[in-house]
C-alpha cells in the first residue's frame, strides 16, 4: 500500500528525516514509536503532502505510484486520510459541512456516522469550536470515516482523551480500518469484515493507543532516523524499560531486534 525509499526531508532548511525506508502492506496498521520531535508528525505531513516539508531526496510510493511531488487534494482523491493531533478550529464551516466535504464518493449517510460516534449533538457546530480533547478525535475520525481513504494516518489518537471517549475512539478506529473490534461490548451491533482491511499508521509517543486497536507491527523513529521495526508491543516494553536510546544502540550494534 505505501513504500517510502532512502526519504530525506528538510524543514526551513534544517534537515528532519533522514533515510527513511518503510513499508506498509495492504490491510497492515503499523505503530510509529518516538519521543517528542523525533519526527513523526514531519513524516506523515510528508506523506500527506504538506508544503513546508521539503524532499531532497528518495520517494514515496502509493498503491504503486509515486506521488512525492503530487498535490494535497490528489493524494486524498488517490485514497490517504489524516486524522491531527491539533486540528484547527474554522469559524464559519460546520462539522456537517465538511464531513459531507470528505464524502467523495457522495455515499455516506453522515447523520448515521455521528451516531456511531455520540457526536450528532455536535455535528452542527463550527469545526472544533470550544470542543473537548475527545471531541476533536472524534470529529477527524468523523471525517476519515466519511473519506473511506485506503491509507488512514492517525497522529496521536489517544492525545488529549478521557478514558470513557478512548474506548469509542478506539471501536471506531477498528471499524475504519476493518479490524476486529477489541471492546464490542461497546457496540455489539457492529460487525467488522476483514475483507475490507485498509493500511494505517499510526504515531505515537506513549502507546496507550495498543490498548485499543490491533497492530500488526511497530517502528521507532529517533533524531529522523527509522532505527528497529518489530511486534509493537515487545517495541513498547521495551522503550518503557529501557528508553528509546536502546532502541538506536540495539540497531546500530545490527542485533536481533532489527
């Protein structure tokens, strides 16, 4: 689904990303680990297209095509979401406005999407305005949901949200993707089809995401280097045992945890 090659990407002229070759198989959700301004964000705002961030070397290849040079607006018509950490408040759209926005195939019923999420009571609102931290992520997973992208991008999905909103967010997070829900519980009338599996990845700094959604592998990303990819979880205990300086030693000495 994506392939990025020996990526060098440099920000105001300081360089961010370092070499970086990745690999995401169609229907696979891959964990970006790193502490903060190690990267992450720079990474996925390259691979959505974001201007500001500035290639000077390698590609990145979507379901076979190279789009390094391609338009915003192409790479999302082509199939890649994003979900922010921070998104912006815009006065004077409504939550309705852009879901519909994200609907490009004018398929989605957007009422049926908000309930889903216990957002229907906002949906009418301006985007963000005076929302909550759950809320947020619960308005761009409004969004991708309405978009279907095949490339979902999630920068901190557990930032910011209380521990009532994370079990919805991650559900829905599992429903987009088309994995199986860990707490159905929560919406025993979803029924998730494997066969309909997108790619993901998805950053983060504290893991706490793990608890909520299936992950097929995990990678760390240190000082703009991709340094280990391994089971996302044996990653996690790591780090919390040892630090992510462990993970750069551990690589540079070539041991089994590369």
């Amino acid at each position: 689904m994506l392939q990025i090659e020996e990526l060098k990407v440099e920000v105001g002229g300081k360089s961010i990303l370092n070499n970086v070759n990745m690999e995401i198989p169609k229907g696979q959700t891959h964990i970006l680990f790193g502490p903060n301004g190690s990267g992450k964000t720079s990474l996925m705002m390259t691979i959505m297209g974001f201007s500001g961030y500035n290639v000077t070397h390698g590609k990145i290849i979507f379901k076979g095509e190279d789009i390094t040079e391609m338009p915003i607006n192409e790479r999302a018509r082509l199939g890649i979401g994003v979900s922010f950490q921070r998104p912006p408040t815009i006065n004077g759209l409504t939550t309705r406005n852009i879901v519909e926005i994200c609907d490009i195939n004018h398929s989605a019923d957007v009422d049926e999407l908000a309930k889903e999420l216990n957002f229907t009571d906002l949906l009418d609102r301006d985007v963000n305005r005076n929302f909550s931290g759950g809320e947020i992520k619960r308005s761009e997973l409004l969004q991708l949901m309405a978009q279907q992208p095949d490339l979902v991008l999630l920068d901190e999905p557990e930032s910011g949200v209380d521990l009532e909103s994370i079990v919805v967010i991650g559900d829905t997070i599992n429903s987009l993707l088309g994995r199986q829900i860990k707490c159905p519980q929560t919406r025993p009338h979803k029924k998730v089809i494997g066969d309909h599996a997108k790619s993901a990845l998805v950053i983060t700094h504290t893991g706490h995401i793990l608890d909520y959604i299936t992950a097929d592998r995990g990678q760390v990303l240190y000082n703009g280097i991709l340094c280990c990819s391994r089971n996302a979880r044996e990653i996690l205990k790591w780090i919390r045992e040892y630090g992510y300086e462990e993970c750069v030693r551990c690589s540079n000495e070539k041991t089994s945890w590369i």
